[in-house]
C-alpha cells in the first residue's frame, strides 16, 4: 500500500506522519499521536462523534483522509487548554447536564465552538439546526442546547473570540511536554511519563534487595530474565543480541498477544543496557513498537534499578496504551519482576501465577483505579 509523509501542525505544534494512502485522520491521530479524543462512532460521517477543526473549520476526522491534509491545521479537543471560549462551554455543558456518557462530547464541543464564534445571534432554531450532524443517544439535546446558549450570552457578537483563523491556538500558551529521559538516570526515585514524537515515555525506578553486581549477573541472562516478566515468552535468542518471543497482555476484556523480535545491547562497564523491538498481535491486528532502556546502580546493601521506556502501540489495544493506566500497570509488573529476581537469585521457583500474571495485573490496576474513583464520589457526596 502507498505511503505518504504529510506535515501538518496538530493543535499548534508542528509534525510529521508518514500514512498509508487510505488512512483516515482520526486513525492518524488516535493511533499515530495518540490523540484518542477524537472518537470514533459510524465511520461513516454520519454520528459526528469524530469532529474537529482543521483550518478553524469543522469536520469529520473519518471521512478525510490523512494525507489529504497536508499543510492543514488540526486541533483536537486536547488542543483548547486554557482557550476561554471552550472553557466556558465545557463549564456550561457542566452546568447544563449536557453530556451523560461523553463519547459525543468531543464532537459536539467542536461544532458548539464554531457555532459561537460563526453565530454569535444563533436563536434556539438555529442553535439545533447546526447541531443535526451530531447525534447524542443521551441526553435529548435539550442540556446542549441550554449551555450553548448561556455560552451566547456570555461571548456576544465583538468578543475576542470572534476571530478568524487559529489566532486562539497562536496565544495560547503550549502544553508542557516531557523530555525524553536519559538511560542514566541516576538517583531519580520519582517516576515521570510523557509524550514525544508521537511515542508515550515513561520512567520507573523499583529497589531489589541484591547486591548490584548478582543484580546485573541476573540481567546479563537474558533466558532467566524473561522467565521473571509476568506474560512474557521466549522463544529463542541469538548470542543474546536479537531474541524471539511472545507477550501477552490483557486490561479487563482487551487481550493481546504481541508475537516479535527484539536487538539487546548491554554495556557491562556502566551497568546499563537496552532492548528495542516490535511486536504484532495477529488475531487483533494491534502492533507494538518500542525500546527500553535500563541500568543499575547501589542501594545500601541493595540496588535500584531504573527502567525508562518508549513505546507506540496502533491498532484496538492503542486505547489501553497510555497515561496513568499503562504508569500503574508498569508499575506493577516491575514490582514482580523485582521480587522475581531476587527468587531467581536464591534459586527458588517462581509462581507460574506470577509468571503468566499479565491478566492478573490488568485487572488489578482496573480494581485499584475503580476504587479510587469510588472513593471520589463518596467524599463528593460527603461534603
């Protein structure tokens, strides 16, 4: 299939993507810049879930294809940040009880935000008619239509946000993004995630209760190594510079099976090393890319060991493959993956619980994360 590389400039910074002919810009974006705001519904440009801007205008993200956009900008609903017009009408969409499940939302934040600057004397008639390409199975349209005219009222004809063009993405201040973090990394503890270049980064750091050089032995096999990574397989290795396997991973009902190969390098002097590699699960055609990046240092009678990771996943799974969501479950498997070294190291068995837990520690995080959600609403209520 043809590929093109197009540059365009998605919510006010600049960047390129090399798509194949027939991708359409809301796959582009979700999977490629993991811009998952923009949803997804029919496909068909009928739902309007996927409107967005492109060129200050709205559109359907499904119906233009990516390489069609070459030049264009491009703002997603991640893209307002502070922009006051589209606090106000998410304030009001509060308000107003216009929203239940959401997955309308970002599409009808785009339209409602065109609405205000194009129609700033739109009656409830107008109002409605310009709503007729976003469809809400929820709330009856009655809360949208009541917070776009309290919007109205709040930004009448002559506002500054009545401008053309994407003066407002020009002032508005850039969103902090995360440098990638050096392999050396030193005595950091706390752990940091980020995106560049379209690949999610993230660092942790877990102490183990081994002296530093047994810890390294450890990591130095790789064989020993994958047998302590909860859904990891291999399959074979090379002289230990390109190896084989399988890794499985499941978040609640969402399960993968990334068959790959991976380049290891080690650096023994510094106690570091890296692993990149790709991965693709065929039965729910989600790949993975990534590397990793880790080294080692003292920690009293211990050591900590630092991991620092880029990753991309396209495909289904890509939902599941960001934010704090991802952070817990890394998070959770270095746990196990230290405890299982130091098991390793004593020569005792490992929990085959542990070593196939992949699923294990998906559901956990899903537990941990509805608990604390939980725990938000019941203080809500309390106050």
């Amino acid at each position: 299939m043809n590929a093109q590389t197009v540059s365009l400039t998605v919510n006010g910074r600049p960047v390129r993507l090399t798509v194949a002919a027939r991708t359409h810009l809301a796959d582009a974006l979700r999977e490629e810049l993991l811009l998952t705001g923009t949803h997804l519904g029919c496909e068909h440009g009928v739902c309007g879930a996927c409107t967005l801007l492109i060129d200050d205008a709205p559109q359907r993200a499904c119906l233009t294809l990516a390489a069609s956009c070459d030049g264009a900008a491009v703002r997603t609903i991640e893209g307002f940040g502070d922009d006051p017009l589209m606090e106000a009408l998410r304030d009001a969409f509060s308000e107003h009880h216009a929203l239940q499940c959401g997955y309308c939302t970002p599409g009808m934040l785009a339209t409602a935000y065109d609405l205000v600057r194009r129609l700033p004397d739109a009656d409830e008639a107008r109002i409605r008619t310009e709503l007729a390409g976003n469809l809400c199975r929820c709330t009856g349209y009655v809360g949208i239509v009541r917070a776009i005219q309290a919007t109205l009222a709040a930004f009448p004809a002559g506002h500054p946000s009545h401008l053309a063009g994407n003066q407002a993405i020009a002032t508005a201040e850039p969103a902090p993004r995360m440098a990638a973090v050096p392999v050396d990394a030193g005595t950091a503890h706390a752990a940091s995630t980020g995106m560049a270049n379209g690949m999610t980064e993230l660092t942790r750091s877990v102490a183990v209760d081994l002296p530093v050089t047994t810890l390294w032995s450890l990591l130095r096999d790789i064989e020993r190594v994958a047998a302590c990574i909860p859904g990891v397989t291999l399959t074979s290795a090379d002289a230990l510079e390109h190896m084989n396997g399988i890794l499985t991973v499941a978040v609640g009902p969402m399960k993968a099976r990334f068959e790959g190969t991976a380049a290891v390098a080690f650096d023994d002097a510094a106690r570091r090393g890296s692993v990149v590699g790709r991965g693709q699960d065929k039965l729910g055609r989600s790949s993975a890319q990534g590397e990793v990046h880790f080294n080692t240092e003292p920690l009293g009678d211990g050591a900590r060991l630092t991991v620092a990771m880029r990753y991309a996943v396209t495909g289904p799974f890509a939902q599941f493959s960001r934010g704090a969501l991802v952070a817990d479950v890394v998070a959770r498997l270095l746990e196990t993956f230290a405890a299982n070294l130091v098991r390793a190291a004593k020569g005792e068995a490992i929990a085959s619980g542990q070593a196939l837990g992949a699923a294990d520690l998906g559901l956990a995080v899903l537990r941990a994360r509805l608990a604390v959600y939980l725990r938000k609403f019941r203080d809500l209520f309390r106050s």
